[in-house]
C-alpha cells in the first residue's frame, strides 16, 4: 500500500469515529435497536475483512469500506421518555401508573407541645369530680397553685393513639385547698396546629386513689401514672401515702388500664383511734389497802389498727389490780409508769370498753393529781404507726 492511499485510509477511519461520537445519546429504545445494527455492521465488516485478506487486495479492502453501502448513517434520535410507542399490532398495552399519580399522604399533625405552649394555649378539660369550682372549658393552666386554678404539675411526651406522631400528656389538678383533684389529660394538634384534648387517662376520685404523683410514656405508648391511695394534706404526709405504678392505653375512644394493680391494700397510717377515760377515784378497802377503777373506750373511727397500745401514766405506787386486765396481751404489773396494756386488733368502726382496776398498798400514801391516758395503733410487727389526727388519742384524767 502506497503512503497515500495509507494516509487517505486513516482519514475515513477518523470521520468514522467522530460521526459516531457525535451521535451517541442517552441510552433509549432506539439506543438499543442501533446496538443490534452495530452488531450486524460489525459482523457484516468482519467478514469484509476476512473476503479483503482472500483477495489479499489492499485497494479493494478500502474501496470496500468506502464504498457507499458501507458508509454508517447517522444514529438514530432516542424518543423522548414522557412520549408513548404506539404498537403496531392490535393489541393496547396499559400504561404504568405514574409515580406522581397517587395522591400524597397527609402528614400526621405533631403532638409535642412544649410546657411553654400548653401554658399559653386554651384547653379544654375532661369534667372535674369537684363541679363547676374548677374552670374545663377553653381555660389556661397555671404554673402555679394559686387557689382556683388549673396548675399544670408535671408533662410528658410520646405516641399514646399509635398514629406515627407523637402527643402530649400532662398531669393537671384544680387547686381548691391543700386536696383539689387531679386528673391526667392526652393532648394532640390538629390540622391547623391547634391544641385540642385527645382523652383523660386518670383521675383522682373520693375514695382511692386520692392523688397522682408522677407521669411517664414508654416507647410502646402506655401512660404510666404514679397514684396514690391517700391525698397529703390535713395532718397527713405525702409519705405515708401507698403508691402504686398504673399502665394505661388509647383504645380509639378513651384510655384504659392494661397494667398494674387495681386496688390499695390496708394503709398502716389510715386509723384514727379516740380515747375517753374516767377519773380514778381511790377507796379504803378492809386490808387496809385502796382501790379503784378507770374505764376506758378506745374506739376505732378510720382503717385498721392491727393492734392498740393502751398507756396510763399513773404513780407507780398504784398497781394494776382486779380481772379487767385481762384483755391485754402483756402483763400490765409488769410495768412501771406509764402502766402498759397492748391490746388486739381494733378495725373500723369497731370500740373497746375496759374497766380497768388499781389498788394502793397499806400504808402508801398517793397525793391527787392528773394522769394521761393514752392509745396508740400499732401494725403487725407492733411498731407504733402515727395518725393523721392525734389530738383525740390521748385524755387526761385526775387520781385522788
């Protein structure tokens, strides 16, 4: 091959190249249909070029891939996506659904309202067991317990209904003296970011529980509230009230228990006991001696006393005397001052009246005075148990 035919060969190879470059677009249907052509083309070249190496003619095989049935064509425009081929048999093909057909999903309104923005917000509140003293409709919490408000107490965040978002729960008492009730309320939002009132989870009611002390939602949306049997306040301390952890769930139209106890045992601190007493007065008896009695009711007005501890203070020179002392459990003469008597259990509403008898010893002189009768409940390892009134436990009385 001469250099001129050499050279003419490589600018034919070379506007080969750039008219393919030039033409390749997007990989499409028509893409793939050039493929398959390529491939013909290229077979139909490789067995040019085998036909060029029989012949063993340098000429022919450039004339061969010069000539103008061999020349490549422009490549074929890819149709546009959005466009649809139409088939050419009779059948129709059903379109795809389109991904931006469907209608989009409406977002779930967030429920996270800070303490800030509850504060700020009017709320609706489920009825209070109180009556019309404490404000439900379209009314503000309170930070704090001003008398006749609705203080906001404690709050707590998470998804209660199940709906993806999550709510708020607050725990909420009427402030009407040291003992207003308290009730736990679920708030959500609505579509226009209103807070609205989903549900109330618990309330405090007049018998038990009496109080609620602590709030807290776990991951699987239970409301678990701290309760308590007894509300603080009038002489009783929060701690001697029993608490109890309840678990509470949405049911799609109010909340109810699913976990924790149902009810309050006996509360060592509910008993209230009053004592009466009468004066001892002290006779001559034949030996020589003097003796007397005291009664003594002790009545049991609230709960349980498991047991009762009965004290007498009086002078150790007058001695437990006679048959009444034997309704203690102990040995009264065993004792000094006070002279002890433990008693059993006294329930509710349940008394006991002793007539309890003392003698002086002859010769032994007891001026007058003023002795304490005391009672005291007691639980069932006999540990003295205090009441939330104790001005009625004791009473005194004169001797003489």
């Amino acid at each position: 091959m001469s250099e001129q035919e050499a050279l003419g060969l490589g600018e034919e190879f070379t506007r080969y190249r750039r008219t393919v470059l030039e033409e390749v677009e997007v990989p499409g249907p028509a893409a793939v249909r050039r493929t398959v052509r390529g491939r013909g083309r290229r077979r139909l070249v490789a067995t040019t070029g085998a036909a060029l190496a029989l012949f063993g003619g340098s000429a022919l095989g450039y004339a061969a891939l010069n000539g103008p049935d061999h020349r490549p064509g422009p490549v074929e425009p890819t149709p546009s996506i959005s466009a649809s081929p139409t088939p050419n048999g009779s059948t129709t093909s059903t379109p795809s659904p389109s991904a931006t057909s469907a209608s989009p999903t409406t977002p779930v309104p967030d429920g996270r309202i800070s303490r800030t923005q509850l504060l700020g917000a009017s709320v609706t509140l489920p009825a209070w067991r109180a009556g019309p003293g404490c404000p439900t409709s379209q009314t503000r919490l309170s930070g704090d317990d001003r008398e006749g408000v609705n203080r906001l107490v404690a709050l707590d965040h998470g998804d209660v209904d199940g709906d993806g978002a999550v709510e708020t729960v607050a725990l909420v008492q009427c402030v009407l003296g040291t003992r207003g009730p308290m009730q736990v309320v679920a708030f959500d939002r609505d579509e226009e970011g209103k807070v609205v009132t989903l549900g109330r989870v618990v309330a405090t009611t007049i018998d038990k529980p009496q109080w609620l002390f602590a709030l807290d939602v776990v991951g699987d949306g239970t409301v678990r509230v701290q309760v308590g049997d007894i509300a603080p306040g009038g002489g009783w301390n929060a701690e001697w009230s029993q608490r109890q952890w309840r678990g509470y769930r949405w049911r799609g139209d109010a909340f109810a228990q699913v976990s924790g106890p149902t009810t309050f045992g006996p509360n060592r601190h509910d008993v209230n006991l009053v004592v009466t007493a009468t004066n001892l007065v002290l006779a001559d008896a034949p030996d020589g001696s003097r003796v007397g009695t005291v009664t003594v009711r002790v009545r049991n007005t609230t709960g349980l006393a498991a047991y009762v501890a009965l004290r007498l203070g009086l002078p150790t020179a007058v001695r437990p005397d006679g048959a009444g002392w034997a309704a203690c459990r102990n040995d009264p003469e065993t004792t000094r001052e006070p002279v002890t008597c433990d008693l059993n259990g006294l329930g509710n509403g349940k008394e006991v009246l002793l007539t309890l008898g003392f003698r002086v010893a002859a010769d032994t002189t007891v001026g007058t005075g003023k002795a304490e009768v005391d009672v005291r409940p007691m639980d069932a390892n006999f540990d003295f148990v205090e009441e939330v009134y104790e001005p009625d436990n004791s009473v005194e009385i004169t001797y003489r």
